[in-house]
C-alpha cells in the first residue's frame, strides 16, 4: 500500500519531468492551450457562477443567523461573508468542485486516448506524447483559473447582497460598508497564490491518473474517479500547508 | 532493413515473445501471422519501441534501436508510420487534421503544400469528401483508411500494420490489402503486417513469419506455405474449411 503510493508518486513526478520538456513545435502548442482555454476554462464559467451565488448568499445568512447579538454592529455581516469567501471559498471549494469536473474530464479524455492507442501513435510519430498533450492543459488552468475565482469572488458577495438583503438581514449601505471594512488586499494575493496551486494539482493529478490507464473503458471511469478524489484531498493538504505558510 | 535479434519481452509476469529473430527487407510486405494472443501485437511494438525489449537487439541498418534514447529515437521514428489495431486517430481531430498532423508536426510546409499532400494521401487510399469529418462520423473501414494515409504523410521508409484488415468484409479487406502492397513497393518501404487473415497471406506473403505462444515457428512466403510439415502452421492454415478442401485436392 505504502509502497504503491511511493512508487505511484514517483512516477507522477517523472511524468512532470516529461511534461515540462522543451515544445517541439511553439506554435502546435499555442494552439493546443488556445483550445484548452476554451474547454477547461470558458466552460466552466457557468458553474462557478451559480455555485459562488448561490454560496455567497448562504454565507451571509448564516453569518447573520450566528451573530444575532446587539453588541456585533450588523455591518459585520458583510465583513464576515467577504472574509469568508476570499479566504476559503473561492479558492479552495470552487477548487474542490473543479476537481469533480475539469479533473474527470481530464482523466477521462487522457485515459481514452490511452486505451485507443493515440498515445501510442503520438509517441510513435516521435512526439513527446506527455508534453504535448498535458502542457498545454496545465498553462491553460493556470492562465484561466485565476480569473474564475476572481469571478467567484465577485458573484459570491453579489450573492450575498442580494440575498441578504431581499431577506432583510441586513440593509445595502450596511453590507456595502461591511465588505469596505477593514479589507486587507493581500487576502485576494493569498486566494490567488492557492489556486494556482490548486489548478497545478487538478490539472497534472488528473492527467497522470488518465495517463497510466491500462485496459479498457472500465479502466477509464476507475481512473476519472481516482483522479477526483486525490486531486480533492491534495488540494485540502495544500491548503493546509499553504494557509500556515502564507497566513501566519 | 530492419533485423530483430534473439528478442524477448515479458508482459506481467508471463513470458509473451521467445526468442525471436527476423530480418525485414525493403520493398516487401512482410507478414506476421499466429492466432490471437500469440504476440504479434506485442512483437510489433517491441520492434517500434512501443515495448521495451528484456532482451536481444533491433538493428534499423545499421543503427541499434533498442539503445538509443529518446531523443535519438526520434529521428528514425519520423521515419516509420504505423496502423494501430483499433485504427488510433485523434478523435477530436477532423480526418484532414488527423493526416496533417505528422506534417505540422515535423515539416515547415506551408499551409498549401500540406493540404495538397493530405489531399494525395486521402485519395491513395480511395477517401474523398469527407475532409471535415470526425473520426466517430466514419465506417470501421474508412478509419482504417485515414489510419493508413496518416501513416503514410510523412514518405516513411518504415511501415507497420497491426490486423489493416480485421474485422473488414472480404472486399474491402483485399482493397486494404492491396494498397499495402502497392504503397510498400512504390515508396519502397520495408513493411511488416500483422494479420490472422488466410486471404491477406495469400495474397500479400513475400515473407511470412508464423508466431506460436510467443515463439517463431515458421518462415517462408505463401507458395511454402501450403507445402509446409510444421504442424502447427498446418493447424493454423487450414483451421477453415474453405482451406482444408484446397489442400485435399491439391494432393
Ligand atoms: N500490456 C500487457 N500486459 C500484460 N500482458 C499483455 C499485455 N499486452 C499483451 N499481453 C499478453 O500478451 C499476449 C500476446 O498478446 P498480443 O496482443 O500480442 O496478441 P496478438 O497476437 O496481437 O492477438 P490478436 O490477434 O488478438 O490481436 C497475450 O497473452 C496478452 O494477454
Ligand atoms: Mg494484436
């Protein structure tokens, strides 16, 4: 067990190596993370849109239900939704639920490529199969993803204004004065930081786990599940790691 | 000339080729043949170095395949083309992106000349109109087809082909084979053909090798075939009926 980890890690890290191999052909590889751009970043968009809505008005509702106390000014509501939603919410959830969708297509699409021998074709030709098809995965997520959170970020506290307020827990001058207050930009640096460290492992955990498929088509959804849940709990350890890192 | 030596691989744990030496001359279409899941598949990786070999060497002239790197490989691999098995074209790609891929990849054409030679390419092996298409739009043959014009962009002087007729009808399957052989001779390329198909043998064997759990048992072309008193060719050969009526009335 221990072991197969030890030697799954290993070859996770020389499948980096191969990946991070100078391009053959710049151009080829241009267009490959134009395309990548479109389909693991313009396309998940719409989900995180309506998961950071929806998440940014349950936050304000409960940070509201949890400090009904006439001693906490009610701006701190706002204060307390922006917090939350920068520091751990747009990163590390919107992170947690692009591993449930750009990591098991990923694998999915790897892990078919595999089975079908265009792995093999691509190596045969003498293409560096690995770079060719992951690289361009990787600089897209990294390009991209911070631009989803920052969008997370933003319909999130949309989110819990609106909902805040419709629900009358707390007015609009209250809420906006409270997301104003005592903001500290680095928090948006931190949240930044994290997902790119989190594209990094969706992206290169995914592609990995799609990368050494052996089989058939069962074997592809065992390795489009697997690549979700490691990409999810490297994620939370990351997150761990990088919050005492850059936090304290 | 591609020349295998004494080669051996084994494939969890069980011990899949034996010993096996070849030599593979240009010009002809050289064939494999055995029964399903003696090796051939894993025979005609090893020789493209698909497979690493346990033991033995891969000589491509003079060069020693089986120890160079990576990177060295690369120049002899832009030389070869090869028909995978289940056809492997690049499914997100449209049938003239799947033959202009080895072009874009390693030639500095401009955008009409690899167009003019995709084109050639398509029409070589009798596909037309159908450019824009996506691997799932075409027929298990047409596939085979592309896979083929594919392999063959880039002018290799090395082919390989693993089953180009399995599971075809009889028809198509002859016209597949035909361009094989038209192909090998006309760009004179040193040709190897996996295949279980009689008729393909028949008609294609300059030289044919027949592989058994791994291990080579017989050598010959299609007019020894017939002739021949190893007993598990025999087997093999003349496992349809259709066979078996030809060899009684040849005797
Ligand atoms: N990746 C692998 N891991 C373990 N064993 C393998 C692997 N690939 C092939 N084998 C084994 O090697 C043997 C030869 O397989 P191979 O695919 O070469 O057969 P084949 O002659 O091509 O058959 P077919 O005509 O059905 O394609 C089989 O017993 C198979 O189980
Ligand atoms: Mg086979």
């Amino acid at each position: 067990m221990t072991f197969r980890f030890l030697s799954g890690f290993g070859a996770y890290w020389m499948l980096l190596g191969k990946v991070f191999s100078r391009p053959e052909k710049p151009v080829i590889y241009y267009r490959q993370t134009m395309k990548e751009l479109v389909s693991l970043g313009l396309r998940s968009i719409g989900i995180v849109t309506i998961i950071s809505f929806f998440m940014g008005a349950v936050i304000t509702l409960q940070t509201a239900y949890n400090t009904e106390n006439p001693i906490y000014p009610t701006y701190l509501i706002g204060l307390g939704a922006r917090d939350s939603i920068i520091l751990e919410f747009s990163s590390t959830i919107v992170a947690l639920i692009l591993a449930g969708k750009v990591g098991s297509n990923i694998a999915s699409e790897i892990g078919t490529m595999r089975v079908t021998e265009q792995i093999d074709a691509l190596e045969l030709m003498g293409v560096n199969s690995a770079s060719y098809i992951i690289l361009p995965k990787v600089v897209a997520t990294l390009i991209f993803n911070p631009f989803l959170t920052l969008i997370s970020i933003i319909t999130g506290i949309v989110g819990g204004w609106l909902v805040g307020t419709t629900a009358g827990v707390i007015t609009s001058p209250e809420y906006i004065y409270g997301i104003q207050y005592a903001f500290i930009p680095y928090y948006i640096t931190y949240s930044l930081i994290k997902t790119l460290f989190f594209a990094f492992i969706i992206t290169t955990v995914s592609s990995y786990q799609g990368y050494i498929v052996e089989g058939g088509s069962l074997e592809v959804g065992r390795a489009s599940t697997k690549a979700v849940v490691y990409s999810s709990v490297f994620i939370l350890l990351v997150n761990v790691i990088l919050t005492q890192l850059l936090l304290s | 000339m591609i020349r295998v030596e004494n080669i051996g691989k084994s494939l969890g744990g069980r011990e899949v080729l034996k010993d096996v030496s070849a030599v593979f001359e240009p010009g002809k279409t050289n064939l494999i043949i055995g029964k399903s899941g003696s090796g051939k598949t894993v025979f005609l990786k090893c020789i493209v170095g698909l497979f690493e070999i346990d033991s033995g060497a891969i000589w491509y002239g003079d060069v020693l395949f089986n120890e160079l790197n990576f990177h060295a490989r690369k120049e002899i691999r832009k030389e070869m083309g090869m028909l995978f098995q289940g056809s492997a074209l690049f499914d997100s790609m449209t049938v003239e992106e799947n033959v202009r891929f080895p072009l874009d990849m390693f030639t500095t054409m401009n955008y009409e000349e690899k167009l003019e030679r995709v084109n050639f390419c398509l029409k070589r092996v009798n596909i037309t109109d159908s450019n824009r298409l996506l691997p799932s739009e075409l027929s298990g043959g047409m596939k085979k087809r592309v896979a083929i014009a594919r392999a063959i962009a880039l002018k290799p002087r090395y082919l390989f082909c693993d089953e180009p007729n399995s599971g075809l009808d009889p028809k198509t399957s002859i016209v597949i084979d035909e361009l094989i052989r038209e192909i090998t001779a006309e760009l004179n390329m040193t040709t190897i053909v996996n295949t279980h198909d009689m008729n393909s043998v028949m008609e294609n064997g300059e030289k044919i090798i027949f592989i058994e759990e791994g291990e080579k048992c017989w050598e010959g072309n299609k007019n020894q075939i017939l002739q021949s008193d190893c007993k598990l060719l025999n087997e093999f050969v003349f496992a349809n009926a259709l066979a078996k009526q030809l060899k009684e009335s040849a005797r």
